[in-house]
C-alpha cells in the first residue's frame, strides 16, 4: 500500500490534473479498506502519467 501512494505523490508532481484524483483515491484508501482494488487503480494512474510525460 505504501507504494501505491508514493506513486501518487510522483504523479501530482508530474501533473496538476492528477492532484484531483490522485486526492480522490487516497480518501478512497482511507475510507474503506479496498485493498488490492484501491492499490491497482492508484498503479495505474501512475502508468498512465508515465505514458503522457513519455509523449
């Protein structure tokens, strides 16, 4: 789960976009314990970052 939010923390750096979301999910995270679903929505936020700055 750590990673999961460093992930986060790198993707609002790349963009201002995904504060909004990245906030989103990380409420998530604390809301309920989502577990691995919470976790692979916030991996793949991350990846899709990657994808635009790669551009």
């Amino acid at each position: 789960m750590k990673q999961g939010v460093s992930c986060g923390i790198a993707t609002v750096q790349t963009m201002e976009v995904t504060i909004v979301e990245t906030e989103l999910h990380s409420k998530y995270y604390t809301a309920g314990s989502c577990g691995q679903h919470c976790f692979r929505i916030v991996t793949n936020l991350c990846v899709i970052v990657i994808d635009v700055s790669e551009q």
